[in-house]
C-alpha cells in the first residue's frame, strides 16, 4: 500500500527553524523529518486525550 504525501509550503520565524535543526541533528533527522515527528507525537497525545472516537454519519 503506497502512501500518499502532501507538500505544504511552512514559514515559520529564523529563531524556531534554527532551534529545530539543532534539535534535528542531534537526533540524526533532517529538519522536515523532525517536524514530522513533533507532529506525528502531538496528533498521538491529542487522540489519546480525545478518548475512543465515536463514528459520525
């Protein structure tokens, strides 16, 4: 299964970008890789606080 990947133009302020890839490096992982990451945990803990989603019709 091939998954599909959406590009996103993203400005965000020298000071953060210069934080995320000192952060990046350290942890062996390009800057986008490491906003992916930050995203992927942030979305986990919001699902988690969300409780058991109910389905919609």
């Amino acid at each position: 299964m091939k998954r599909e990947r959406k590009s996103y133009l993203l400005r965000i302020e020298e000071s953060l970008w210069d934080d995320l890839n000192r952060w990046a490096s350290a942890e062996f992982r390009s800057v986008n890789g490491q906003i992916k990451m930050v995203l992927k945990r942030a979305v986990e803990d919001w699902k988690k606080s969300q409780g058991t989603p109910k389905s919609r019709v």
